[in-house]
C-alpha cells in the first residue's frame, strides 16, 4: 500500500509540474484513456493467472 501511496503521490506532483510549465501532459488527458489504461493492465494480469503468458 504504501507503494501504491508513494506512486499517487509522485504522479501529483509531476501532473502539476507538467501543468505549471505549461507542457502536454503524458498521460490520456481523459478519465476514458485513464480507465483504457487500467484495463489494458488488468487484461495483462488475467493473462499471467492464467498461464496464457510465459
């Protein structure tokens, strides 16, 4: 969990950097491509519990 706290927090930051110097952000600037990114992870973790990965 705190990986996980340590890894918001770092992304907070740089997202506000990145807004503070006016530089496009690299990241889907939508929740959208947000969630695509997180499914695209999950569908790589089913994968791997499956045994479809090697």
């Amino acid at each position: 969990m705190k990986e996980v706290l340590l890894s918001l927090g770092t992304g907070t930051v740089v997202g506000l950097l990145f807004a503070v110097f006016k530089l496009p952000i690299p990241a889907p600037p939508n929740l959208a491509g947000v969630v695509g990114i997180v499914g695209i992870f999950l569908g790589y973790l089913v994968a791997v519990k499956m045994g479809w990965s090697k």
